[in-house]
C-alpha cells in the first residue's frame, strides 16, 4: 500500500472548493495575496489576504496519550485562514482520523467495544457516509456553540469519490478501499451572527483487509455572514488553489514514516520524484475533480507566470492579477492600481500576469 497515508494531506490541501458568483455581491476590488509557510513544520505554503491570520497547522499525535498507535503513523493537519480572530470569514482544514466499526468482530458483538469506546487509538463508530459524517462529526466537533442550524442543501460528489478510487488503485492494484464523497451547505447562529458555511467529508472505508477500520479524507469548510458568503468565495477558491506541498518536507516524512515501522509507503529518496508527482497530482486534481465538479460553478483562468512560465490557475473575478517573484499575488478591478508604486508595499518587483493564450502555448 504505498504512499497511501500521504493521500489524504495531498488531496485535503489541494482539493478545490468552488463559487457561485454573484452580481449582486461582488468580491473585493483589490486583494493583495501573500504567500506564508506552515508555521510548525513548513509543510506547505500557500496565499493568503494580506492582514489576515493562519492558526493550527501540522501536528503528531501521541499513541501512549491516544491510547494505541492507529493515528500516530502520519502527519495531520488542522490549519485555519481567517479574516479575524474570531474566524467570522474562515476557511479550515481539519484532521483526518481513523475510526473502528467493531459490528462484524465477535468482540463487538459480545459488546466490548460499544460506540464511543477506544480501539487501539480509534474512536468506534459504525460506518457513516460522507453527508451523515459531515452532520454527526464534522460540524458539532468544529461548531460546538452553534444554533438555529440549517442544512441547506446536501449533495453526493461521485467525481470526487471516484477519483479517490482510481488514484488509490493507481498506487496498488490490491488495495479495496471504497470511497463516498459529499458537500452540505449550512447556515447557523455562533456568538449573534447567521453564518453561511460549505462542508467537505471523503469517506474511506478500508473493506475487508481493514477488518472495520475506516476514516474521513479531505475534510474541510468555508465559512462567512450569510450576506457576505458569494463575495468570499473567490477568494477561498484562490487560498485552496495556491497550495504548494514542501518537497523536502514530504520526504522527510515518508522516512519518518517508514523509521516508525508502521508506515505502508514507498521509500522515496530522490527530490525530483517528489517534485514530479506533486506537481503530476495537481496536474490530475485539476483534470479530475476541478473542471468536473467546481469550474461549472465557478469562474476561473489559466494565468502565465510571468517569472517562470509556468500555468497557474488562478481566479477571473478581478480584471486584472499581479505577482512577484516570492508568489505573491494581487487581484484588482482598479486599471490605474499598480503595486510597484503602492507605498504600503514598497516593492517594485510586481508584474502583471496575462492569461494563457488559447490555442498556442
């Protein structure tokens, strides 16, 4: 089963999270985009507002603490982007965690191990689908002062699912991982305000060869005043977009991995393998998940990095898109804006990035 546990970061960080945009809410005229690292272990990087804050990041869990090893094989992540400290604009990350379905072990049946319990680290749960975990885990677990909560809407997302599947099997034939994929839009009151809010959960259930054992992939929200929500969402589209995994990092932890003795990857020793299936995974989240289920509901181009050639997806709700040579970048509807005279930037080193043209390189 190689790499299997590092699909879950990869997917979780550059999965794509689209927008209706609206006439009537508009997203910001300028935004200036700055590129900022993962604050504990500089996994990834990825843009954010300037002015806005990042908390969480990459953590370890304790087995001894835990109470077994299941969830201490690999890294997890919570990370957060938020407009404020109070998260009133957000957009989060949440951990993957692996959970035990203990119905079909006669130790289940005696009633050993009721729901709830502990299961070598694992919490016991029944296997839950991708919308039933979203409503009974992932919301009162990240909202635990929220009322008045509405479920909007809530939706299969087979595309995505499927390409858990097939990426999965890409790795190792054998593996009989099944995989369910939903999005809910909810609203709520939290501390006066009625939120708006969209929720990813993937669902993987390990079959068979896992004896029960299942858990959630790809798990995140986006969250605003239910007023404000259409007009963020371009914004959460160009943050969830701009994720760039830390190649160093990345093979660190799959010897870290493998040094725990738990670890079902591959050793991968050289750089630019790494670098090369980073950047052939987005290359395949792009073509799999994005156009498919997100670019009918959202509006986006291909830009040319003006520094380095290379195409980047970015959004066409501004008329006009800047970067610099760290990976900033600034949208803006202003045509007399120019970073490169903007005081409070004092850089001179933006430029403009024009889309890709069709039909040609």
């Amino acid at each position: 089963m190689k790499r299997h546990f590092l699909i879950s970061l990869i997917f979780a960080l550059f999965c794509p999270f689209g927008h209706t945009y609206s006439q009537d809410a508009p997203p910001p005229g300028t935004v200036i985009f700055q590129r900022t690292t993962e604050p504990r272990e500089q996994a990834f990087t990825l843009l954010i507002p300037a002015g806005w804050l990042t908390e969480g990041g990459i953590f370890r869990v304790n087995p001894i603490a835990q109470g077994g090893a299941a969830q201490s094989i690999a890294a997890k992540v919570d990370f957060s982007v938020k407009k404020d400290q109070s998260g009133s604009v957000m957009i989060r990350w949440l951990p993957d965690m692996l959970f035990m379905d203990m119905r079909f072990s006669p130790a289940g049946q005696m009633g050993v191990f009721p729901p709830g319990s502990n299961y070598n680290g694992m919490t016991v749960y029944p296997l839950m689908s991708a919308a039933e975990f979203i409503t009974r885990v992932v919301f009162p677990y990240a909202h635990p002062n929220a009322s008045d909560v509405q479920i909007l809407q809530q939706r299969q997302m087979e595309k995505l699912a499927r390409s858990y599947q097939q990426f999965t099997h890409r790795m190792n034939p054998m593996l009989t991982m099944q995989y369910d994929a939903a999005l809910a839009t909810v609203t709520y009151r939290e501390n006066g305000i009625v939120f708006k809010e969209k929720i990813i959960a993937v669902i993987e259930n390990w079959g068979e060869m896992g004896a029960g054992m299942w858990g959630n992939k790809s798990t995140f929200f986006i969250r605003a005043p239910q007023e404000e929500f259409a007009r963020w969402e371009p914004v959460f589209s160009i943050i969830q977009g701009s994720v760039r995994i830390n190649s160093r990092w990345l093979a660190q932890e799959i010897g870290g991995q493998n040094h725990r003795g738990e670890a079902l990857v591959d050793n991968m020793h050289q750089q630019q393998a790494i670098d090369r299936e980073i950047l052939e995974h987005q290359q395949r989240t792009n073509a799999e998940i994005h156009n498919d289920v997100f670019l009918t509901l959202t509006d986006q181009e291909e830009y040319v990095n003006p520094f380095t050639g290379e195409v980047e997806l970015g959004s066409n709700q501004w008329q006009y898109r800047w970067e610099n040579p760290n990976g900033d970048i600034i949208y803006t509807n202003n045509a007399s804006y120019d970073p490169r005279t903007d005081v409070n930037l004092n850089r001179t080193d933006y430029k403009r990035t024009p889309i890709r043209p069709r039909g040609g390189k």
